[in-house]
C-alpha cells in the first residue's frame, strides 16, 4: 500500500488530505492502521505524508507543512514571515518550525492558533509571488518580517541570504523605511544594515554577528591572497587588513558537502587545509579558527579573536603587503 500513499502524496505535492482517503473508500481505521505501520505519518490534524516524509531536511518539512496549511485556508491567504523566508531561503537558522505564519489580505489583526500564525495586511501585487502554485511574500520582505519575528540575528541571516539572491540592498533600505511605525523595527533595522551577501554559510554570517556584538572590527569577506607571481594561495572567510590577521568558521559543510574528493576522504581534506593554512601564514599572517560550538561562547571567542588580531599587528605589522583579491 506504500506506492499508494506515496502516488497520492505526489498529486497534492507531497502530502494527502483525509477527505482524499475517505473518497478512495480508505477508512479512518486503515489510516489508524496505516499509522501505526509507519506507513504515513501526520503532519498535522487531517494531513499526511509518506513515510518519507522523515527523510526530509527540516526546512523541507515545513515547506510541505507551510503548503498543507494554506490549501486548507480560504482564498486571499499568503505565506509569510518565517514560512516564506525558508521557502525562499532553503534556511532556519534561529526560526521556529513548528509554525507556519500567514498573512490574511484585507484583514487588520492578528491570531494565533495551533501550529498558525496569522497576520492581518494588505499587500500590493508587486510583495507577492507564485512559488509551486502557492502565493508568497517576495524574499525582500519575507526576510524582513523574519527580523520582527525571530530577533536580529535570525534577520541578519535571511536579509543576507536574499541579498545574496538578487535582492539589492536599495530594495531592503526601502522596505525598510516603510516599516518605521512596525512594532521591533530596531531589531529590523540592524538586520538591513549589517546585511552582506559575502558570507557564505550560516556559520558565517553567525560570525559576522558575533564579531558585530562582541566588538571585534568587522574584517573583509572571501578574501584571496596570490604570490608575487599572482598565484593563489588560498582564500580566507574573513581578512582584518589592519592587523595582518585572518579567520575561518570551520563548519562541518566544508568537510561534507564541499569536500570535492566526496565523503569518503575527509583525511585528504584536512591535508589540503593544512597546506592552505601553512600558505597564508608564511605571507606574514597570523591565522584564527573557530567552530560551531564557539559560536555558542561568543564573548569568550570574541576575547580570544581580539587577542589575536593584537598579537599579529606585533609580529607582522610591519612586513611589505601581499596580494590580495
């Protein structure tokens, strides 16, 4: 019966409504049943998906979570917020979930109930777009809307990631002063101003906001460096020119997924950053790397960053420049 579900699932673009069962001739007790095999498992109250559905990323699940709530509402209901921003985004960094938030066009207050969040606005044509067959708000002001929701840092991440998108930032300043009167727009307002479309990952832009927060100068992105003859040394996620200091967020992607001998020779990877590192250092650099967990100490990554940008502009600060992209 697995093929059957999974079939159903396709039609509706990966999950089945009760009624469609009941229409089949499908009992509630086969989908008890169904149930308890682990055939489908409940998304929420009346809707299913395969059991597939556990192999999905969790921004895949609430994009199929997001689409199942807003075919059960009526007409003149749009994906907003947090919804439309890991829609768009493809990331969830800092966003709840569990939630899918909503905007009822022509309604002016706000509600809440399980696993929805509904605003009330009034949108122009131009904020909404067609993702799937489902109607969105644009990604410039779904990252916006985030900010409110989810505080700086969450905004921070999805204003960056629809700059890096094709967003510009001319459009984020834009929306941004029409939101002066929006509840939290501070928290907004941070989120637009420190946005940058150069980091790369979510550990990036984490870092970006921790050395934001903790004070440590805000140094320049994706930086190469080349030898006399203009040839690559390496590049670095971040470079403080100043201080002849440079910086890595060593997530765990750089290992997995951008690995490019594959998964299975992680030892040649870390070979190759060896190398790498050894490259820029002898430029007259000095070389700090932190991880995820870190970024879970900020003050004390922070202290630990600004000792060491001090003690490279001692040793290097005098040595003849490198090229630099």
């Amino acid at each position: 019966m697995e093929p059957f579900f999974e079939t159903l699932a396709d039609r509706r673009g990966g999950y089945i409504l009760r009624p469609d069962l009941l229409d089949l001739g499908v009992s509630d007790r086969q989908i008890k049943d169904a149930l308890r095999q682990e055939l489908i498992v409940r998304i929420r109250p009346g809707t299913y998906a395969p059991r597939g559905h556990a192999d999905l990323s969790p921004e895949e699940r609430h994009r199929l979570l997001a689409f199942a709530v807003q075919d059960k509402l009526p007409s003149g209901v749009v994906l907003s917020h947090q919804s439309a921003s890991v829609i768009h985004s493809g990331v969830s960094y800092g966003l709840d979930l569990s939630q899918v938030h909503v905007t009822r066009l022509g309604r002016t207050t706000a509600r809440a109930e399980a696993k929805v969040t509904h605003h009330g606005g009034t949108l122009p044509d131009e904020d909404i777009v067609e993702v799937d067959g489902h109607l969105l708000v644009v990604p410039g002001r779904a990252a916006l809307e985030t900010a409110v929701v989810a505080g700086t840092e969450a905004g921070l991440i999805q204003t960056s990631l629809a700059l890096r998108h094709g967003v510009t930032p001319e459009e984020l300043h834009e929306r941004l002063g029409a939101m002066a009167r929006w509840p939290g727009v501070a928290k907004v307002r941070l989120s637009v101003i420190w946005a940058t479309p150069e980091c790369e990952t979510v550990g990036e832009l984490r870092s970006l906001y921790m050395f934001r927060m903790g004070g440590v100068p805000v140094p320049r992105m994706q930086v190469e460096y080349f030898d006399a003859n203009g040839v690559s040394l390496g590049r670095v996620d971040f470079d403080w020119e100043d201080f002849w200091h440079c910086g890595e967020f060593d997530g765990l992607l750089k290992y997995g997924r951008l690995n490019p001998y594959g998964g299975g020779n992680l030892g040649q990877v870390i070979v190759d950053e060896k190398r790498r590192e050894d490259r820029i250092r002898e430029t007259g650099r000095g070389m700090s790397r932190w991880v995820w967990s870190d970024l879970h100490s900020p003050r004390a990554t922070c202290q630990r960053i600004l000792a060491a940008l001090e003690q490279s502009r001692r040793l290097h600060g005098r040595r003849s420049p490198t090229v630099l992209a």
